[in-house]
C-alpha cells in the first residue's frame, strides 16, 4: 500500500473513532426530579441517561418523560460517559417551561401553570348561561320600568319613569367577546 492511501485511510480512522454510538435500550426506571431514567441494553443498565439536554434544575426547557419497559434510543454525549435518550416509543408526559409559563401533558390531559384556575371553560356552554342570565335581568328590568307602587291612601308612584329610568338592558355575551384564541381544545 502506498505512503497516500495509509495516510487516507488513517484519517477515515481518525474521522470515524469518535462517531456516537446508537443503542437501542429498554427504560427500567424514570426519576422525573432528576430528569434521568436508568436503561438497560443488551443485559447492561445505563444509569442516570439524561431526559433533557442542561441537567442543572434552574435551566428551562422540555422533558420527556418516557414509560416505563417502553424502547428508547440512547446516544453517548461527546467522548463521555453520559448518555441521554434521543428518542422514545412510548412517552408517560412531557413537560415544557417557557419564561413563567408551564405546561405539563399526559394521558389524563393538559396542565397550565399548575392548574390553580381549574378546568378549562367550554366557551360555547359559558356563552349560553351567560345570555340566559342578561335574558333574565333584562326581564326583570323590563318588569320593573312598567311598575308603578300604589301609595296609602291615595296615588302612585311609577318606578319606571323615576327610579329605573336609567337603568339599560344588559347586551348580549357574544364568544369573541371572551374567547382567547390563542388556546382552543
């Protein structure tokens, strides 16, 4: 072999000696405080494989939690002897952080912010208890502007001419009148 082919083949050498290594694994335990889970590939367990990229609590960003006894593929992190899964065939949530905002997703559904307003509202149900209400109100407004009180012994006094006189109907809630339309389900 020529002096220029070995130098050609040692720098292929050189180039493929620190290509990442794919392992196909299976996640045997998840600790999500610590955004790690322990894998096991062909008979051996990876300890502590990373679920996001910053393993530092302060840093935001996504994590992915997968299921327990799901495949995940495995990839070391540089010359390292950490490794963190690159991705899943199973997913139990994920939970993403931007800013202040927080977003966490399983299969029992969505949770913003840590939930503290409750469930979302079905607008189209909220609209219609709200104008059932103003229809109501309205009624009663209406009632009261064509009463008039009978006065001992003798007269009357009309309310609707004096007391309700500037009291106005309630408009109707109409869904763009509430609707966010950044988030819909």
């Amino acid at each position: 072999m020529s002096k220029t082919a070995n130098e050609i083949k040692e720098k292929i050498r050189a180039m493929t000696a620190n290509v990442v290594q794919c392992m196909i694994g299976t996640v045997i335990s998840i600790d999500e405080d610590n955004a790690v889970c322990d894998v096991e590939v062909d008979g051996n367990t990876y300890y502590d494989v990373h679920l996001k990229s910053v393993m530092d609590e302060n840093v935001k960003g996504i994590k992915i939690l997968p299921a327990k006894d799901s495949i995940v593929l495995v990839e070391r992190i540089g010359n390292s002897n950490e490794l963190f899964v690159a991705m899943y065939s199973e997913v139990d949530a994920i939970l993403w952080e931007i800013g202040d905002l927080k977003l966490h997703f399983d299969k029992d559904g969505f949770i913003f912010n840590g939930g503290d307003n409750k469930g979302m509202v079905k607008l189209p149900e909220l609209v219609q208890k709200l104008n059932n209400m103003e229809n109501k109100v309205n009624e009663l407004i209406g009632i009261c502007k064509s009463m008039t009180v009978a006065l001992a012994p003798s007269g009357t006094y009309p309310l609707g001419t004096t007391f309700f006189a500037s009291v106005q109907n309630l408009t109707t809630t109409q869904e763009n009148d509430l609707e966010n339309e950044k988030i819909q389900h």
